[in-house]
C-alpha cells in the first residue's frame, strides 16, 4: 500500500503484510504517522519466530517521500464470508473492567478482557481508546458477543 491509502479506518481489517522476508497474515491494530512516515502495526495470526524470538505483532512502515520501506508489501485481504468485525463502547474503561471482572485470575484464566477476547479461537481484540475496541473474528462472533453483554458494561455494539 502507499502511504497516502492509510487512515484510521483500516484498523481491524485483515491483511497481509512482510516480516523476516514472509508473507504473514494478520489484522491492523494500530496506525502511527508523522512528519516522514507512516505505520501501521499489525498483530498476527500466529507468532513468528526469528531466532529465539516469537513475535506476535510488528510495524509496517512507509516512507513519506519515496514510499521506501515495507508497507509496499502490505494488503489488505478480501474479507472472507464468515469474517465479522464488531466495535464495542463500553460504559466504563477497559481498564477499570479488566480490575474489576478479572480480579480472580483463577476464575477467569485471563487477567484482562482482551485476554479473555483474544481466548476465543480466530478472534481478536484491539483496544482503539480506553472505552473502545475493535473486535474480529470468524465463528465464534456471536458467543463472544453474548459473553460481553452479560459480563461487563456495553455502551453500544455494532457489527459489520
């Protein structure tokens, strides 16, 4: 992508992108731009491993005045069928929900709401402000949505 095709729109979505010299897959998370460049900071579907390293996330990265670096590799993918993305304003800040639900780390097995999110097999959770979040996932969207509504504090919830 060029570095004037980024905005803040594309967090959440589904893409492709560079690290270590491979094609990884993975959802935009969060977009930075300055002065020189632009970035965009991808989590992946499955850690990388480089060296003893695992990686989970990484910046794609595009120079302003010559579109250097690698976010010319990065695209976006088709979304799939099954491929759902829901934003959540809850009523309270996610880190007063993540002391106030997940205090008992045994109970939960998590000690945060996007632990307990990113639990859910295919699904993943980005936090864009301290009460809000993008959520996507595949199957099991519906559960992860019950699960919100009973537990903690939802403002508003839409799903596209």
């Amino acid at each position: 992508m060029k570095t004037t095709e980024i905005n803040k729109n594309l967090i959440g979505r589904r893409c492709e992108c560079i690290f270590t010299g491979m094609m990884v897959t993975g959802v935009i998370e969060d977009i930075e731009e300055n002065k020189y460049s632009v970035n965009v900071k991808v989590h992946f579907d499955k850690p990388q491993q480089w060296g003893d390293d695992l990686y989970t996330e990484d910046w794609a990265w595009g120079r302003k005045t010559d579109e250097f670096g690698t976010l010319h590799h990065l695209r976006l993918l088709a979304d799939e069928p099954d491929f759902r993305t829901m934003t959540v304003v809850f009523g309270e800040p996610i880190s007063r929900i993540d002391r106030s639900v997940f205090e008992d780390v045994e109970t939960w097995g998590v000690c945060s709401l996007q632990g307990w999110v990113n639990s859910y097999e295919s699904v993943r959770f980005v936090s864009i402000n301290e009460h809000t979040a993008v959520i996507t996932g595949e199957y099991n969207m519906e559960q992860v949505k019950e699960w919100l509504e009973k537990y903690v504090p939802v403002k508003s919830l839409k799903t596209s």
